[in-house]
C-alpha cells in the first residue's frame, strides 16, 4: 500500500475509534448548561429568600430568627436599629417589645448569642459601631465566662458572614445548607407557628409556646452533672495558676467591654448580673471557687462604676429568685418571666449598684451557698439526712 494511502487509513481508523470512545459534545454542553442553570435557580433561590437577612431586612418568606450565630453578622448590616440588647444565654429572652415599652429603646435589636464568650461580644458590638449611631446597650457579664480562651467563640465563625467579597459571596449564595436546610427549617416554622417568626422574640431560647420546661427537679438534675461541665474547667485554671487566671478575665474584661464603653462615651451601657439558682453557688462554693469568682466581679464593677456612661444592676443576691427552683431549668438559666423582672426592675431603678451594694451583696450570696450546701447533696441532688 503507498504509504499516503496508509497514512490515510490511518487516519480514518483513529478518527472511527475517537468517535466511538468520546462523547459528542452536545452532551457536554447540555451538562455545563443544566449546571449553569441549577446554580442560578439556587442562587436566586437564596437571594429572594435569604434566611439570614444578607440582602434584606423583610425576605420574601419571613425568617426564622433561630440561628443567631449566622444571622447577627446579616442584620447588622441590614436592619435599621439605634439600641443593642448584648450578651449571653441569660439576654436571649428578653422580648424587644419590652424593651421598647419599658426602657425606651427607640429601635432595639438582639445581638444575644448563647455561649457568647467576649471576643464575641466585642466583634459583634464594633460591628454595630461601625454601621449605625448606637444610642443605649443592655448587656450581661457572666463572670466565669471570661476565663474563656482569649479570642476564642463558642461556635466558630465562618468566614462568608463578614465579608462582601466575590468569593464569600458565592459561599453564601450557592451554599447547599442555606437552600436547602436553612429554607426548609423556615418553612416548617411557618406550618407551625413558631413564636420565634416575631422579630420581638428573636433567638429566644423559650418562645412561650410551653415546649420549654422548668421546676425543681430540672435543675438538680442539671446540678448533678455541672461538676464536669461549665465550672470545672474554671476551677481547674484556678488551681493551675490562679494569677495568671485573674491576669486572663480582667484582660478580657478590658479589651472587650470596657474598650467598648471608653471608646464610645455617647452611648449609655446598661449591665446586670444575672440572677443564677442558688445550686449554680453551691457548686462554686464546692469548688472553691466562690470567693474567687466574687472578688473578680467585684473588681470589674469598681471599673465600670467609674465610668460615666455605664449604670450597673445586680440580680444576684434576690433570694427570692436564686432560691425558687420554679423558675430554672437548670443552676443559671431562667424562665422569661425573670427576664421581664428584671426589665420592671431597671426601669424602676431597682438593684441599682453602688460603691455601698457589692459588699452586702457578696454576703448575701455567700450565705445562700452555705445554707443551701447544709441541705442539698451536690452530688446526688437531694436533701440531706438531718
């Protein structure tokens, strides 16, 4: 065979055999195509529902105002707000309607979190700093929160909740658990109703729908178990290093309230201690850890006192409430009927600290521990044999 013939052949055979092993290339068409257009329908998708108010204050389908570690960030940025409710758990149930009624916030928003350790805290309020004149900020100090991990959140943050970029753009927009889960949750909280629909009740952990229970036994089941939860790891960095402890909450103090409040001397902070069970005491009494805790609050009010746009309250000597186990559902988390108390109690100018109260206060508290540490067995959370 002349040799062009053969190259010829040649070339005729490997062009039936390509043919036959590679796919026409419609068929990739269509395939990058439907994806194109999957990815559109579930961007537009996230954009016109946005669960996390990214884009808009009021979405086309009225979120779910649940996960406030993911929407906190969003709002911030989005909703139009003069006043801050700040902090931990012991925040999450206040209403926002309350709080325009008795406090008189003008436009009040939540920046609660559960677990909200200070650099949380801090990162959210300089966030609301940096976007809107911010008039009055009600928040707690949960002391042994600051012994937490310098810098550290209670859930990590994921990094597409503060930035605009392209990237985290698409993070956000073509995000399988945001179409998908998040959608889907909100849906099923419009099918039953859920309290936490009303922006007033934002993140609150007892919508007032009775699914949240409360009582006696709640809590000294709660009590049991706390020796190997929320107070043993401060305990155990106490007798580690109790100076290098001390050294690490008053930092944190420092660098992420009262940062906040020097730096921003037109906005009045309104701080409270949150009335703990007596049971929370007694476990600190147990673990020696009382006065210390004590001492540590009574240095950070002496700091706040000083300073003119801070008033501070403090719930934690109310025997009546520390020792009604009615209201608890476990040794620190209370009912929202405390919450709206402690509103009354602000706005009446009530368990107002002073350089005069802490004192008393300490005692106070001291004593319930000790009384309460005669007659409740930590260990098994029954009284003890007479």
């Amino acid at each position: 065979m002349p040799l062009p013939t053969a190259l010829i052949a040649l070339h005729a055979r490997l062009t039936a055999r390509l043919s036959a092993e590679l796919p026409d290339t419609r068929w990739f068409r269509i395939a990058v195509g439907t994806a194109c257009l999957l990815l559109a329908i579930c961007g537009l998708t996230v954009y016109v529902t946005d669960p996390y108010c990214r884009y808009h204050k009021t979405p086309a389908l009225a979120p779910i105002y649940r996960d406030e570690y993911r929407m906190i960030p969003h709002m911030l940025n989005t909703w139009d707000y003069d006043s801050l409710v700040a902090g931990t758990s012991m925040c999450l149930n206040f209403s926002l309607a309350d709080v325009r009624r008795l406090l008189h916030y003008n436009k009040p928003i939540k920046i609660t979190a559960k677990g909200c350790r200070p650099a949380t805290h801090h990162l959210f309020c300089d966030m609301a700093f940096k976007k809107r004149e911010i008039h009055n900020i009600l928040t707690t100090i949960d002391i042994p929160i600051l012994a937490k991990e310098p810098g550290s959140h209670f859930i990590p943050l994921e990094p597409f909740l503060y930035s605009k970029s392209l990237l985290h753009e698409c993070a956000y927009l073509f995000n399988a658990d945001i179409v998908f889960a998040a959608n889907i949750d909100t849906i099923k909280a419009h099918m039953k109703g859920s309290g936490l629909l009303n922006p007033d009740l934002m993140f609150a952990s007892d919508d007032g729908r009775g699914e949240v229970h409360y009582g006696k036994e709640r809590a000294l089941r709660a009590m049991r178990n706390i020796r190997g939860g929320e107070l043993q790891w401060v305990s155990d960095l106490k007798r580690q290093d109790p100076e290098a402890l001390t050294r690490r909450m008053m930092r944190a103090f420092e660098e992420c309230y009262l940062s906040d409040i020097q730096a921003h001397p037109e906005t009045q902070f309104t701080v409270f201690y949150a009335p703990y069970s007596y049971l929370c005491w007694i476990c600190l009494l147990q673990e020696d850890m009382l006065d210390y805790l004590l001492g540590i609050k009574a240095r950070v009010t002496e700091m706040l006192l000083a300073q003119p746009n801070v008033i501070v309250f403090d719930f934690q000597a109310e025997v009546g409430i520390a020792t009604n186990l009615n209201y608890y559902k476990d040794t620190s988390h209370f009912s929202p009927e405390i919450n709206l108390l402690i509103l009354e109690r602000i706005a009446a100018g009530q368990n107002r600290c002073g350089p005069g109260t802490m004192a008393a206060n300490a005692e106070t508290i001291r004593a319930m521990a000790r009384q309460g540490a005669s007659e409740i067995n930590i260990k098994t959370g029954s009284s003890k044999a007479r």
